[in-house]
C-alpha cells in the first residue's frame, strides 16, 4: 500500500531527481513575475535540497528567518533570493528579453 504524500514532497522528489527541471520552473516562474508560485517553488525545493534547516545553513541564513521568506506573505530580498539559489546549486542571471540594438 502506497504512503500517501503531500503535493510538495512529491514536487520535492521531482526536483532532487531532476534539478534541471527545477531550474527551467524558476526561470519560467521569474519570465511570469508570480511571485507567490515561486516562493512556494522555492519552498519545496527547500525541501528537495535537504530541507529549510540544511537550506539556511547553507545560505548563512536563519532558520526562523527562511521559513518566514518563503511563507506565503515572504518578500525575499534580492540577497536572500541569491543565497538561497546559491545553496540550492543555483545563481540568478540576467538575459536580454529582445536582442540588443534590436537586431535579430
């Protein structure tokens, strides 16, 4: 008989299995701006990459502090946001939307 799981521990094992997919979620979740799908993307990443202690322990952040950014009301700084990615193997980059001058 199957353990039932949580939607976020299900998205969690996706992540750790896949961490490319996790990846290509964020950026689509950034290209969106939605930023409460991506703080709960990020919460269950958390959860996929050790769990928010492991997570805060790693990003020099506090605990207490991480479960309040990434809690439904959490307003991430960008300095957070970059940590957290950072423990997670990821970096936050920037990319022209349009090509440059305008030029194909």
């Amino acid at each position: 008989m199957m353990k039932d799981r949580t939607h976020d521990e299900a998205m969690a094992e996706v992540y750790r299995e896949d961490p490319a997919y996790a990846m290509q979620l964020l950026n689509s979740i950034l290209e969106d701006g939605d930023q409460g799908e991506l703080l709960i993307a990020l919460r269950q990443m958390a959860k996929a990459f050790g769990g928010v202690p492991a997570v805060a322990a790693q990003s020099h952040l506090n605990p207490t502090q991480l479960y309040r950014t990434l809690s439904p009301e959490g307003n991430p700084a960008l300095s957070s946001f970059s940590a957290i990615l950072k423990a997670m193997g990821m970096r936050l980059s920037v990319q022209f939307m349009h090509p440059p001058g305008g030029v194909a």
